[in-house]
C-alpha cells in the first residue's frame, strides 16, 4: 500500500511539472489588423496616431494598426474602394467626393479650426486681400485655391482678374517667395512655425478670419459608408484609442513630439517640438472635446464650393459627417 501512494504522488509530481513547460496558450484573440491611410508624409497632425500606436492604446483596443503613407490616389478615393480601414482626408476633398457619389464619411476632425491662411514676407506689405492686386500667388493649380482668393477678395471690393496665378507645385515655399512669387497658402502649424524657427518674418492672412465658410475641417479622419454598416464594433474601438493619443498630445504635447520622432526620426527635431506645442491648443480648440464637427460648418464650405462651381451638385452634409463614434 505504501509503495502504491508513493508511485501515486510520483506520478502527480511528474504532471504537475509538465504542465509548467507547455507551450504557452495561444487561445486568446488575435488582433484586428487595420490600415490608417495618410494624406501626407507623417507630419504632427497625425501625432494622435502614432502616440496612440507606440503607446499601445490601439492594442488595448485589440488592434494591430499599420500607418502608410499614401499613393497619387487621394485617401477618399481608396478609403471608399475598400483599400484602407480609416483615412485621413480634408472636408474639401469629402465634399467632392460625395458630391461624385463616393460614399465616404467624416468621423472626427483632427484640428477643430482651419489653420491656414496666406503668408508672405513682410517686405511685400501685403496686409489685406486688397493687397493681391499686383502680386503673384504661387500654388498647386487647384481650382479651389482661385475660388478662395476670389471670394476673400471680392468682399473687400478688389479684383482679382489683377493677381497673377503661378502653379509652384510642391516647391519650397521660402525658396519661392523669395525667387517667384509674393504669396501662397500655408498651414501655420508646420510652415508658420518654421518660419519663426528660421527667422522669416511673415505676415498670414487667415481665412477663417476673412469668410465665414472658411473655417472648414482640415485634416479630418474619414470612414467609408460599408465600415459604418458592417463594422461600427471596430470603429469605436479604433476612435476610443485614437481619441486617448491626441489628449496625450494636448495634455504633454513635448512627450508627445518625442513619441513622434522615435517614429519619423528624419524630421527637424525643433519644428516637430515647436509644432507640437502649438498644435495642443489648437486640436481640440474651443470645441466641447477632441473631434466634435458642426453641421454647420460643413453646410457653409459645401454651399461655398457649390456657388463656386467647385462641385457639380451640392451634397447633403449630414451624410458626410458623423460624431458617433467619439467617446463621450
């Protein structure tokens, strides 16, 4: 009897050890891979998404999330043919694209005011949109860019068949204002504060403060209408970590801008802290929190390219953005 108990507890010493080397439990669930599509090389106004990716807030989500840049193709065009899980975009491009039945859908604005304006070196003396008369602009040959002159300046009774309209492409703006042209739109939150690191004094012109249908969404995030229907599980996830990286880029926007570097480290280190710094107030703004769009601001820009021609037909804008999916 005794040997029996021996060999018994033998046998449960010999098991429980083995159990301790299994291989590890690979039962529990893997996680989602889901593509974000740029609008741009990797700038701080994705900052958010790769604070949310490094930090591991998409992995507490269940998510494996893979950030590309992207093609000749616009992110809307290739978010609505299915080619990318979320995109990010601008409300000009979502107009067009609904306007041209693409059935792309605005899901958080990135910056909760339009940033851009005007800029050019103080020595040009321009001031006001009356100032253009003589001047030449330099940009990318968008229909848009004349739409938005035109209109800032014919509110302030100039004309602009007076401005010279140079296409500059992607050209470095200080090379070109320096060389080619007297003015063109930039985005204060990258070339306005590069301007200051380098020690160009500017004057800016911002639109937002010019027309009133101006202060669109740009960037915003974007989804395609089939997400929406068959998948809002996964965007929810997706915007409750994409919401935690930008307050963390409002909270510490200089741990912020370190996050960000250790993922594009080629960037000017300085622009990308200065950058940061400035972005924390403007990404959530005066807006009750981070992402929050107003119909109205999407009605005044789609009436705006409408009465433009820059759309052939005007869109319901109520289909092309939705809050939602924000956290509350």
């Amino acid at each position: 009897m005794r040997n029996k108990v021996i060999l018994v507890l033998a046998v449960l010493l010999i098991a429980t050890s083995l159990s301790g080397c299994q291989a590890p439990d690979h039962s529990s669930p893997k996680l989602t891979k889901v593509t974000v599509i740029l609008d741009w090389v990797p700038n701080t106004n994705h900052t958010g998404l790769f604070v949310a990716r490094d930090m591991g807030y998409y992995e507490e989500e269940g998510l494996d999330i893979e950030i590309i840049q992207p093609s000749d193709v616009g992110a809307s065009q290739l978010i609505a043919a299915g080619q990318g899980h979320f995109g990010i975009s601008y409300q000009e491009e979502v107009t067009v694209a609904r306007s041209q039945d693409l059935p792309v859908v605005a899901i958080a604005a990135v910056i909760q005011h339009n940033t851009s304006g005007f800029a050019s070196p103080v020595h040009k003396n321009i001031t006001d949109p009356r100032d253009f008369e003589g001047k030449t602009y330099g940009g990318w040959g968008s229909p848009a860019e004349e739409a938005i002159i035109k209109a800032i300046m014919n509110q302030k009774g100039a004309d602009f068949s007076k401005v010279d309209l140079l296409n500059i492409g992607s050209s470095d703006f200080f090379t070109s204002i320096e060389n080619d042209v007297d003015f063109a739109m930039i985005y204060w939150g990258w070339t306005g504060i590069e301007a200051q690191q380098r020690g160009v004094d500017l004057n800016f012109i911002e639109l937002r403060e010019e027309h009133p249908a101006l202060d669109f969404y740009t960037p915003v995030i974007i989804v395609s209408e089939e997400q929406i229907q068959q998948n809002p599980e996964l965007i929810e996830k997706f915007m409750r970590a994409t919401t935690r990286g930008y307050q963390y880029a409002i909270d510490d926007p200089q741990g912020a801008a370190h996050l960000f570097l250790k993922a594009v480290p080629e960037l000017d280190h300085e622009l990308v802290i200065n950058s940061q710094e400035y972005l924390a107030q403007q990404y959530q703004a005066d807006a009750p929190r981070w992402g929050e769009m107003k119909a109205e601001v999407w009605k005044l820009y789609a009436d705006f390219m409408f009465e433009n021609q820059l759309i052939e037909q005007n869109i319901d804008t109520e289909k092309a953005f939705t809050n939602q999916f924000l956290p509350e």
